[in-house]
C-alpha cells in the first residue's frame, strides 16, 4: 500500500512522539508499504521553522533529506493536476496546506496518514 503521511505524522514518527497512534506507526514501520512525504509539508515545516512556531532540534538544512533517506521515504513532488484538484476541492477544511494533501491523496487515490479528523469529509481514506 502507499501512505501519504501528513506533516505531523512524519514529524512524530522521527522523533517518535506518543502523540503518534500505534495503528499510525505500524503501517509507517510496515517495510511492504511505500510512504510519501508532499513536497507542502516540507515547505509548512520551513514556514513554521522560519517563524520560529517548530524546533527541529537540528538546522532545517539537509534536516529532511537525512530523515526521509533514513526511513526510505519518498518525496510527492506537487503536479499541476494536483493544483487543479485543490481548486475544485470545498472548503470543508481551511488549512492550505492540508488542503492541498487531500487533492493529492485524492488525485493519487492513496490513504493519508493523519490525527486530523476534519479530512474525511472529502471522503479520502485516513488512517489513524
């Protein structure tokens, strides 16, 4: 299976947070499914960091990149058909960025692995 992880999932999974649910954290250890991580959360995570609204613990520089190689993760990049599901998408949620998780989870048609209950109403699959 392919997982698309939510910002707060792949974060909580490198630092192995208890916030992180144990059905979470088995699918991501699970070595037969690929996981992605959006091209948005890196960029909500260098927005945060800028601000100074989220400590890494580590410069944000080759931060991801060592973590998604370390944990064999893939990078979703952002396509114009993704953009194009985001403009049709309703406004059920009115975070941008997991808005645009959703149009990718949808276009995909892939599971996203998320605490936030607010994305099933576009109907998408989450696990948690």
């Amino acid at each position: 299976m392919t997982l698309l992880l939510d910002t707060h999932s792949f974060l909580w999974f490198w630092w192995d947070d208890p916030q992180l649910s144990e059905t979470a954290k088995q699918a991501i250890c699970d070595a037969t499914n690929r996981k992605l991580v959006s091209t948005v959360s890196c960029w909500e995570i260098a927005i945060k960091v800028s601000l100074k609204k989220l400590d890494l613990g580590a410069p944000y520089r080759g931060f991801i990149h060592q973590h998604m190689v370390r944990n064999n993760f893939e990078l979703l990049q952002i396509t114009d058909e993704h953009l194009a599901g985001l403009v049709e998408l309703p406004f059920y949620h009115k975070d941008p960025f997991d808005r645009l998780l959703v149009a990718q989870s949808l276009y995909e048609q892939i599971p996203i692995v998320s605490a936030d209950p607010q994305l099933d109403a576009y109907g998408i699959t989450r696990i948690w």
